[in-house]
C-alpha cells in the first residue's frame, strides 16, 4: 500500500470512529470517547510498522458497528453509577 492511500485508509477509520461517537453518545461521554480516540492515535503515530498494523486491526474490529455496541455498554455502566 503506497503512503498517501495507507493515510487515507487510516485518517477514513479515524474519521469514522469519531462520527460514530458523534452519532451514539450523548455529549458527555462523546468526550471522553473522542479524547480516548485522539490520545490512542497520537500515541500510535510514529509506532513501528508492526505495532501500528495490530493497532489498526484492533480499531477495525470496532467500527463501526461494534464501536456501536461498545458505546451502548458506556452509556450503561456510567449511568449505572
């Protein structure tokens, strides 16, 4: 995969993750999960070729229809307490 299409392939999922926050959560917790997003990604930005892979299959697997679920569960165990 060349850069420019790796990038965009990256910075789609990025965009798609936090659209989806956008979407499910409701104003509080949308930013927690959109800091949570944001620090993860920065912190994976200059990660070896390896890691970086394993990082964004993990993130696939989320979204969206599992990062879906997983907001749902948020909402449940905050408004829980």
């Amino acid at each position: 995969m060349s850069t420019s299409s790796h990038r965009r392939t990256v910075l789609s999922l990025y965009r798609a993750i936090l659209r989806t926050h956008k979407k499910k959560l409701p104003y509080h917790l949308r930013e927690i999960g959109d800091a949570y997003v944001k620090e993860e990604w920065r912190a994976h930005k200059k990660a070896k070729p390896e890691h970086v892979v394993q990082f964004l299959r993990q993130w696939t697997v989320r979204s969206p229809s599992h990062l879906q679920v997983q907001c749902l569960t948020l909402q449940r165990i905050i408004c829980s307490h």
